[in-house]
C-alpha cells in the first residue's frame, strides 16, 4: 500500500493535524526565504560599509595623497619587470591589470591612461574579449602586439585579419612568435601587402627544428614598405623584408642546426639594408659550402659592431668573405671554434689598417684561440681600447699580452694595446681551486689563472700604460670579483673594478632598452611553452603522450570562457 493510498482512509482529526501541519511547513518556509533575503542584504551593506570605511582610511595612506598623473606614471614603470609563471593551471594577471583591481581610484587611473594598455600578446596573454578590451582602452596610441604562438587555426586568423591588420598604422612594435613554418606561411599573407607606416621594430620567431624538405619558399611581409623600421630580429629563415633604412638586425639561432639558412638568402636578407645597417648580430646557421667562386661581398660602410657566433660558421660560412665592414669599432665573438676563429685572425691581419682601423673593443667570448697565436693580432688591431677574454678558456691570450708588456719594458718601447684601458673577464664556470704546485707551502697563493691576470695588471702599470678598468662578467662572476678584489688589496694594486653578474629575468627591465626589446617577447614565449607542457603533465590522461618534435606535446587544448580584465 501507497503512502497516498493512506492518507485517503485519514480519518477527520489526523487530516486537520496535517493540513495544520503543512500551513506551518510553508510559513517557515516563507519565513527562511524572508531571513535568507534579509541576511543577503545585510552582507550586501556591510559589505558595502566596509568597503566606504576602506575608501576612508586608504585617503590616509601616503600613496592616495598622489596626484593621479604621477600615479600613472608608477604604473607604467611596474610594467618594465617581468616575472616567473609560477602557476601551472592560471596564466599570470597583466600588471596592468593587477593594478586595475586593488581599489576604485586606482582602476579609475589605470583605465584612464592609454598606455597601460598598449601591449597586447595574442593568445599567450590575452584572448579575443581582453584583446578587443585593450584594443579599446589603448585610444589610438602606439601598439606593442605579439602574436603567436599556436595561431594557425581559423579562429585565431580570422581574428588577428579583423583586429590586427587593418591597425597596422598603430602598431610600432611586432613580433610573429611560431612554433612551425606553416603558422608563419599562415600570418604572412595577411600583413603581405598592408603598409606598416609607424612600425620600428620586428621580430620574426620561428622554433621549427625539424628538417625542411626541399626548397623553403621565400616569405615577404609589407611590400608596401615600413619607412620608420630600425630594428628587426629574425630567425635564420629566407624573409623577404619590407623597405626600409633599418640600422639593427640580429639573425637569431632558430630554427637550428639541421635548417641553416642558404648564404644567398642570407644575402638576399642584408643587401637592401647594406648602407645603413650599424649592428649586426649573426646567431643562427648559415650554410657556407656551396660559395659562389669570386662573388665579391656585401660593404657595410655603417657597420660600427659585428657579433658572430659559433653556429653561424658551423656550416662554412666565413663572415669576411661575404661582409666587408670598413668602419667596424665592436668585433665580438662567441663560442667560435679554432677553424672558424683562424680565417677571421687571418683576415684581419691581411686587412688591418685599412679595415680595422676603427676597432676599439674586441670580445671573445668561450672561444678555442690557437696557442701559437702570435703578435699579429696586436698589431693589426693596434686602436684596441677594451679587450674582453673568458676565464680558462683564453689564458695564452692574457699570456701573449703579459709578453709582450714584458717585452716594451724591456726594449723601452711602447707595448702593443698602448691604448688598452679596459680588461673584461667572462667568468662563465665556477673558480678552479686548483694550484700550480701543489706541494707549494703558500697557502695565500692566488688561483694560476687570477696570478696570470694580477700579473697583467702589475705590468701594464710598469709600461707607463695601467689599466682604468677591470671588468668582471658572466654567471660566475661575484665570486671571481670578490676574491680578485681581495687580491688587489693585499698586493696594493689601486685599479677600479666592476661587476657586472647575469641577473635574473625577473629583475631585468627591458621594456625600455634599444638593444634587448625582444628579450620579453622571448622570455613570455618560452614561459608560455613551458606553462603549457607542465599543464599537459598535469592533467593529460594516463599513457604515453605524444611528443612534438620540438619536445612539446601536441594537444589542442578547448578555448575557455576569457574574463574581460
């Protein structure tokens, strides 16, 4: 029998208790609904109390006293400082608008000033809805947008032909950041023939290491010309380049090894940027093998500093027989190999004065220097003003230097470097502790290699030619400079010192600087890639994933609602 079927055969008593009972059932219903509403609004005020006492006693703290101009301008400076993705599942708030959230004034200041909100990074940072709301929020002021990566799809397309191309006359900075070519021969065409009228710099990012098959086509970007553009950074990919009186471009290591670039499209790349072009900076692989016989090189008349590294001659390519720099003042080289460093000593004795007679600074960075290296190279590059030289790896060099300023005061003549007034060390790897002779009983015995450079030191101060500076770099330097200094007080050596140690990315300020602009967009590309193989780690299913050739997972993750800042 029913529980319905019983209260049929109720007889009058029980059905008036229980028709009773239901009226009280729905007053305390109605009841717990009124006192539900009421305590609902009770939060709502006291919340809203709270937030007016806040108002009130935030009036107090010194920073409300701002006026709201200067505040502006502290907010436009905290943007300089990147930071870490610390979080594997958020992506990182904007600073702007981490800004725009701590309190009504503050929101009210930071939506009321354009600048904040001229950097946009399509997808890493900003989806479509924030994208179009700092679209809004910027008011026409110049644009730093950064596209890319995983853009090819037909979404994100549609968007950036819609959003971004037809504001190219806004944009002053741009970088097209890829994982694969075809995500570049996707966004070429759209901005192929758009003129870039503001636009100063670019950076064309593509980390697809995996073998090209046959002929890479040749990608062309603002026929219609980019008459302002200075700057631009490319990875080692055949680009045809807008016109344009560029004095900056830095060949960048991607794609690697197994993609070199070909020496003509390199060439094709520097021709038109020839008689303007100030620095040049080759880190990505060039092929070099299939010269053509008696092609004569390219002059840079401008060129005042060359930075050449190990990749860039890994595949025969030799930087002097295609470039000629005639008033080069900054030659730097890193990483590079005894047969590559050999033909560039060569040269430069072979053309010296004529070609170096400029050369003020000459770097070499963990290179393999011959140990014969004779007195050639200090001749040839007699104005040499600053030498820098990497610990362990270029003590013969410090050696040839220490001889030859033995050599001046014995003769009584002028030493070669006479105007040498700066010493670089690059101290890449910890301090060897080890000592010349072991069973030496001078416990207070300097290193061999910190002996050789104090023993450079005291000799350049006994040829009449001291030194004005010693500077000490790299990652393992602090340790270096502190125990050298401590050296130099003890053998009463006055000579000024630096330190200059490798900070970490999240101190670095960047936004701002000439020369390290694209740092950033590198620095929040490679946190993106790594914030998404870490998201894959976490949540992917159980198996064996599969792994991009990059070492990258491949999955397409599903867009998600974006909560417009």
């Amino acid at each position: 029998m029913t529980s319905t079927s019983s209260v049929s055969f109720l007889d009058d008593d029980s059905q008036r208790e229980l028709d009773d009972l239901n009226k009280r059932i729905n007053a305390l219903q109605e009841r717990k609904h009124a006192l539900t509403f009421e305590a609902f609004q009770v939060h709502t005020t006291i919340r809203t109390l709270q937030s007016r006492a806040a108002h009130i006693t935030n009036k107090t703290a010194p920073v409300s006293r701002l006026p709201s101009d200067v505040l502006a301008i502290i907010f436009e400076e905290s943007r300089r400082l990147l930071t870490p993705w610390s979080n594997v599942v958020k992506r990182p708030l904007s600073p702007e608008v981490q800004l725009s959230h701590v309190s009504s004034r503050w929101r009210e200041v930071a939506l009321s000033t354009p600048a904040l909100w001229t950097t946009i990074r399509f997808p890493i940072l900003h989806k479509e809805a924030a994208a179009m709301a700092y679209l809004q929020r910027c008011n026409q002021a110049p644009l730093s947008v950064h596209i890319g990566p995983r853009v090819s799809d037909p979404d994100s397309l549609r968007f950036i032909a819609a959003q971004f191309v037809p504001r190219m006359n806004q944009i002053r900075e741009l970088t097209f950041d890829t994982d694969e070519r075809q995500e570049l021969c996707a966004l070429f065409p759209l901005f192929a023939e758009e003129p870039a009228s503001i636009l100063r710099r670019l950076r064309i990012c593509c980390n697809d290491t995996r073998s090209a098959s046959g002929v890479v086509p040749r990608l062309d970007i603002f026929k219609a010309g980019a008459p302002l553009l200075s700057d631009i950074r490319l990875s080692a990919l055949a680009v045809g380049l807008p016109q344009c009186s560029a004095t900056t471009l830095h060949l960048e290591p991607q794609p690697g090894p197994g993609n070199p670039l070909s020496r003509l499209g390199f060439l094709d790349i520097l021709a038109p940027l020839s008689a303007t072009l100030t620095t040049l900076h080759l880190k990505g692989f060039i092929s070099g093998f299939h010269q053509e016989p008696g092609s004569a090189p390219i002059e840079l008349p401008a060129l005042k500093e060359l930075l050449v590294y190990g990749n860039t001659l890994n595949h025969g390519f030799n930087v002097f027989r295609n470039i000629s720099t005639p008033a080069i003042r900054i030659l730097s080289l890193v990483n590079v190999k005894r047969q590559g460093l050999s033909p560039i000593h060569k040269f430069i004795a072979r053309t010296s004065p004529e070609h170096f007679q400029h050369l003020h600074t000459l770097r070499y960075i963990n290179c393999d220097i011959d140990d014969d290296l004779d007195v050639y190279l200090p001749h040839a590059t007699s104005a040499l003003t600053e030498l820098a030289v990497s610990i362990k790896h270029h003590t013969h060099l410090l050696r040839l230097l220490l001889n030859s300023d033995r050599q001046a005061a014995l003769h009584g003549v002028p030493p070669l470097w006479r105007n040498l007034h700066t010493l670089t060390v690059h101290v890449s790897k910890p301090l060897d502790r080890e000592r010349e002779d072991l069973d030496s009983d001078e416990e207070d015995d300097p290193p061999p290699t910190m002996g050789l450079l104090l023993e450079v030191v005291q000799e350049r101060r006994a040829v009449g030619k001291p030194l004005d500076l010693l500077r000490i770099e790299g990652p393992h330097a602090r340790s270096f400079y502190e125990e050298f200094t401590t050296l130099l007080v003890k053998t009463h050596e006055d000579l000024h010192t630096e330190l200059f140690s490798a900070s970490s990315p999240h101190l670095v300020d960047v936004q701002d600087s000439e020369v390290d602009w694209a740092f950033a967009a590198q620095y929040i590309g490679n946190q993106y890639r790594l914030f998404m193989f870490k998201k894959h780690q976490q949540f992917a299913p159980h198996g064996t994933p599969a792994i991009h050739p990059r070492g990258l997972p491949v999955m397409v993750y599903p867009s998600t609602h974006t909560h417009v800042p």
